[in-house]
C-alpha cells in the first residue's frame, strides 16, 4: 500500500505544479523556464524523469492505449516505478474514451485495485496496472508493474 500512496502524492504534485504552469500563460523563455522549473521539481519529488514537451515517455509501454489529444505532463522512472501521463482532449468524455481505449486493449478492470487507490479505475492485462482519472478534458494515466 506504500507504493501506491507514494504515487498518489508524486501524481498530485507533477498535476499541480503542470496545471500552475499552463494557467500562468507564460510565453517563450519565461515559459520555458517555468516548464525546466516544473520539470526539475517534479523529478525531484518522484525520482523519476519529468517532461513538459507534449511527448509520451519514449519507454511507455506500447500495450497501454492513451487517448487523442495533446501530452500535458509525462514522467515515469522506467518501468520498474511506472509512468505518470496527463492528457487533455476536446472529445465529448474523453475519460470515458480512456476506458474503452482500455478494455479494448485487453485490460480488465479490477474494482478492488480501485477501491484501495481511490484514485480513480483500475486496469490490469497481468503486466501494468493502469490507474485512469479524468476531470473535463483531462485524463490521467498512472502505470505501474501489476503487483
């Protein structure tokens, strides 16, 4: 159970420090340097590497399926830790695209995982177990080795 509140908090803070420096409407170099700022916090809070530039991890597992739309946060310490990637869409229920995109993939949902993360639904295929949470048009995937 450790694990899972350790990622709980890393998500909530790589979604805050993301959502601060998309609702600051920075331009060019400051934006930039916001982005590097929330970068270098976030991997400092999770261990793990943080981007800001619209890029899934290039080791994101190809079996996890994520929705249309524009990458706003992405990190993961590999797959030994997992991977944490916030999505926002313009589709009509873009977390409910998530799902489908999901179980479509082969990935069964586990009400028990979802019960002791209170985070959101949990998947799992017996290799990632993939935790999906959405507001409006934003989805996020946090991806983990299945225990």
């Amino acid at each position: 159970m450790p694990l899972l509140s350790r990622r709980a908090r890393a998500t909530a803070v790589a979604a805050s420090l993301a959502a601060a420096a998309l609702l600051s409407g920075c331009t060019g170099t400051v934006q930039e340097a916001v982005e590097r700022g929330v970068e270098d916090a976030v991997e400092g809070a999770t261990g793990g590497q943080v981007d800001l530039s619209g890029e899934l991890p290039a080791d994101f597992p190809a079996s996890v399926p994520v929705i249309d739309g524009d990458v706003e946060l992405a990190g993961g310490a590999a797959d030994a830790e997992g991977w944490v990637v916030v999505m926002s869409s313009e589709a009509t229920d873009p977390l409910g695209d998530a799902r489908a995109a999901i179980e479509g993939a082969g990935f069964r949902e586990d009400p028990t995982l979802a019960q002791a993360t209170a985070a959101g639904s949990a998947y799992t295929d017996g290799e990632y177990l993939v935790i999906l949470a959405g507001e409006g048009g934003t989805v996020t995937y946090t991806v983990t080795p299945a225990p």
